[in-house]
C-alpha cells in the first residue's frame, strides 16, 4: 500500500483516485493506515459484498477463514465501468503501482 500511497500524486495527475479495499474491519482499517501514514482511502469489505460482486473472492470449506479476498486490482472509469482487472493467484503477489498507473493511462480516465 505504501508504493501506492507514494504514487498517489501520479495517479491524482492522471485523474484517477486510489482506494483500497480489505476484508478486515474498518477500526483495523483506521489504525493500519494511521500506523503506516497512508494518505489514500481504505474501504472495509467485512461482509465481502463487494469483493464478490468483483469475483475477488474465494470460498473454500477447508481454510479457516472460509470466504476470504483475493487480491485484486481494478482500474473503473467515472461511469462505474471497469477498464483493468488483475486478480492475483498468491496473495503475496503485488502489481507495481507503475503498473496499475499505466492501465489508468490506457483507460484515458
């Protein structure tokens, strides 16, 4: 979240807005990106509404958590249409914000 946080200006000046979005509660939300100094928004998705609207999600009987969050990364216009989707199969797999800003670019926002 930080290489994003860091990039924010970049994406500001492409006219697009940086929000996460995480499963855990939004206190956890609050105290993580006031522990980390983030600069962009954080969305709560305890209820994993949105992620499943996104396919983002996973079910799986056998994990502890049963329902948890892929990570995913999404580039949608003003008009709510997605123009970049990036699920990651390992949630230890990170796009670069470069990345995620050359999408932006690409979608002309």
């Amino acid at each position: 979240m930080r290489g994003f946080d860091e990039a924010l200006p970049k994406f500001e000046a492409a006219g697009a807005q940086v929000v996460g979005m995480s499963t855990d509660a939004a206190p956890a939300l609050v105290a993580w990106s006031k522990e980390l100094g983030l600069h962009h928004v954080l969305l709560a998705d305890f209820r994993r509404q949105v992620i499943a609207q996104y396919d983002a999600m996973v079910t799986d009987p056998n994990h502890p958590l049963f329902r948890y969050g892929k990570r995913a990364y999404f580039v949608i216009d003003k008009n709510g249409v997605v123009k970049f989707i990036k699920v990651m199969d390992k949630p230890t797999d990170l796009l670069e914000p470069a990345e995620v800003l050359a999408a932006v670019n690409a979608a002309k926002m």
